[in-house]
C-alpha cells in the first residue's frame, strides 16, 4: 500500500541562464543560499551559471541540490550538485527540471528559461521571476502569460523577497 509521505522537503527549481552576469550569479547564489535556509531542497539543470550558482548558494548553506543534466554524463554537473541525474533527454530535461518543482524560481534567463518558465505555467507549478533588470525572470515578473491560469507569475525584488513568495506560495 502506498502512503503519502508527511512533512516533505518542498523542492524548488532554480532556472535561469547557463551564460549569466556576474551580478545575476550573485542573485543566483544569493536565492540558493536563501531557499536551503528555508528548508527548500533545490533542483535545477546542473550544469553552469545561475544553475551552479544557486547550487553553491545552496550547498553552502547546508541544503541539498538535485541536477537533471541534459546529457548522459553525470560528470556534467557542476561541483555544487549533490544528486545528478543524467537524462539524455537534451533540451527535453527543461520539463523534468519543472515537472520535479512544487514551485519554480526564474532568474534572468534565455530562451531555455523561457520554455521552462512555459512548461511550468502548463503545468500550473507556481512561479517566481526575480525582477533583477535581465532576462525573461524580469520580462515576465507580475506577468500573466495566457488565460490558461487566473494567477500571474509573481516579482521578486531580490532572494529574501523571493524565498518569502515562495514559503507563501506553498503554506498549507
């Protein structure tokens, strides 16, 4: 028989731009650091930029980090993933990465964030864009993408304000 699992670790994706500032990294950093404070488990696609980062972030800070790695080496990671998981699903890891995620955290971003932030509208995961001046995080922060959902993805000035939007988000 199977039993529903009480007091579970809420995981939170981190998505964002493999290629990034140094000043989005250190939001990225920053969030992971904020959310393993939290008691949020981080999953993200594990390889570079705000995805090792927040990884850092988090590691750091005593939590755990998960990444779904694109290929099927799971020496890709970068060296802040604690669990990776090779997919070999190329581009087709972005929906494992959100499909994993109780609540999904953009920060900047191309067009990959894009088809995750996408992926977890249709999939009705709450999102977070860190409004940080760049990439699709701060397009999209207090935007609605269709009418498929009556929410919006929620803007975040910086990781506390993010982590606390995030803890709301999902409160019972």
């Amino acid at each position: 028989m199977l039993t529903r699992v009480r007091n579970r670790t809420h995981v939170v994706a981190v998505i964002g731009a493999a290629n990034a500032s140094p000043a989005l990294l250190n939001h990225a950093e920053a969030l992971g650091a904020a959310l393993a404070r939290a008691g949020f488990r981080i999953v993200c696609g594990g390889r570079g930029g705000v995805m090792e980062a927040a990884c850092r972030g988090a590691a750091e800070a005593g939590g755990s980090t998960v990444g779904i790695l694109p290929g099927l080496d799971a020496s890709e990671a970068n060296p802040w993933v604690q669990i990776a998981i090779p997919t070999g699903l190329g581009l087709g890891r972005n929906l494992v990465v959100v499909a994993s995620a109780d609540a999904v955290v953009a920060v900047g971003g191309g067009s990959g964030t894009l088809s995750e932030i996408a992926l977890a509208w249709q999939l009705g995961k709450p999102l977070v864009g860190l409004d940080v001046g760049e990439g699709w995080s701060s397009r999209l922060a207090g935007e609605s993408l269709d009418g498929k959902r009556s929410d919006r993805i929620v803007a975040a000035s910086d990781a506390a304000d993010a982590t606390a939007r995030v803890q709301a988000l999902l409160a019972p």
